[in-house]
C-alpha cells in the first residue's frame, strides 16, 4: 500500500510515522508514505498556493490550478488509486470506509488548508471525507488518521484476530476489557469472566456490546 499526502506542511507528519505500529508497517515495506509539498508546483516566486476569495470574506482559498498539477504529477496509470480531499464538507469516515479503502494500491491524500479549497477541486478528486463535526487547522491531522486506521487492517500489520472482534464491527462497540488486579478500590472483575467458562464468557461479551450511534449531520 502506497499513501502520498499533499500538504503544505511536510513537517507535521515527521512525528506521528515514525513510531509504534506505523513505523513497523514501513520498516516491513507493507506501506510507503511519500509526503509531496503542494508549494512545489506554484508558479511564483512567492510560491503561493493561495489567493482571495471571490465574492468577497475572509481568508484565503486555497487555488485549483496548483492542486491539478500536483494530482496530475502524483497520479500514476498502473495502480488502483483512490484520491481523497479532507473536508468538512465530505461524508463521515467510519471503519467500513477505512476496510473499503484497504482494496486499493495507492491512496492520494489531499490536506486542505485555510477557509479551504477552490470549489472546482472536487471535481479532481474520487472522494470527500470528513472525520467529524469540528473545525481543524487542515487537512494533515485526518490525513494521519486515515493512514493510521487503514494501516492497521492490512494484512501483516496486525494479528488477524486483533482486528475482528472489535469496536465498530457490526455496528457494535466493543465489550468492556478488565485485567489484573481482579479487585482493585472496591471494583471487581465481574464474576463470570473468572470463571474460565469461555461459553458463558462470549454470551456475556456479546451481551455486553454497545450499539454505535450514528452521527446526524446538518
């Protein structure tokens, strides 16, 4: 699995790849992360990637003409890609999107910046995601969430079973998890997970699942 992440900011993501189970995932060659600088393919001497919005307001907008020639560098014809623009405006990431985008060879990350991007930028990409009702400074924090989220589902990543009775499987969140001590300032371990009856233990475990509740969008 390829990620290429365009963003204004390279340096942000210095920190949070390489550590834990992402710098593993590289070292074991299953992803590559390559992280393009959108300045790269400004024209000025200024390197701008940004102007005034027409109409009028506040902010700059971040300009169509710059993101194309990045998209189109970027863009390769042997590999099954996906671009993705990080959005407000998108439909809600959820774990059966981060499963969906496991099936592909090269995911394109595009990190907003500013009051946004150029409308006509849309048009551009495959799909606008959203990782939740805020605002954030850019795209690059959902952009690491989204490398973080897939990666941990490509085989060889993870255990299998590590990912498969989990927390929004089903539309289900996982069910409480207790370990040493079994008593602990008057909080005990229930009972029957002590009871070394693995049946009873998956009824309660299944019994004791949280249904995900959707989120509603304005």
């Amino acid at each position: 699995m390829k990620y290429t992440i365009l963003t204004l900011f390279p340096e942000m993501f210095t920190g949070p790849f390489d550590a834990s189970i992402i710098k593993r995932a590289k070292e074991q060659q299953i992803i590559d992360i390559a992280i393009v600088n959108t300045r790269d393919f400004a024209t000025d001497k200024h390197k701008s990637v940004d102007d005034r919005p027409y109409g009028g307001g506040k902010g700059m907008i971040m300009r169509v003409d710059i993101i194309d020639r990045a998209l189109t560098h970027i863009k390769t014809n042997d590999t099954k890609t996906i671009t993705v623009l990080l959005d407000p405006k998108g439909r809600y990431y959820t774990q059966e999107l981060a499963r969906k985008l496991t099936s592909y060879d090269h995911i394109i990350l595009l990190c907003g910046h500013y009051e946004g991007v150029d409308e006509r930028v849309r048009s551009l990409v495959d799909e606008s995601l959203s990782i939740g009702q805020y605002v954030l400074t850019g795209g690059e924090i959902p952009a690491m969430v989204i490398v973080d989220s897939v990666t941990r589902l490509l085989p060889g990543v993870l255990d299998s079973e590590a990912t498969h009775d989990e927390s929004f499987t089903d539309n289900f969140l996982e069910y409480p998890q207790y370990t040493r001590p079994p008593e602990y300032k008057g909080m005990k371990v229930p009972d029957i997970l002590l009871s070394g009856n693995h049946k009873q233990i998956d009824a309660w475990r299944t019994t004791n699942k949280a249904p995900v509740i959707p989120e509603k969008k304005d």
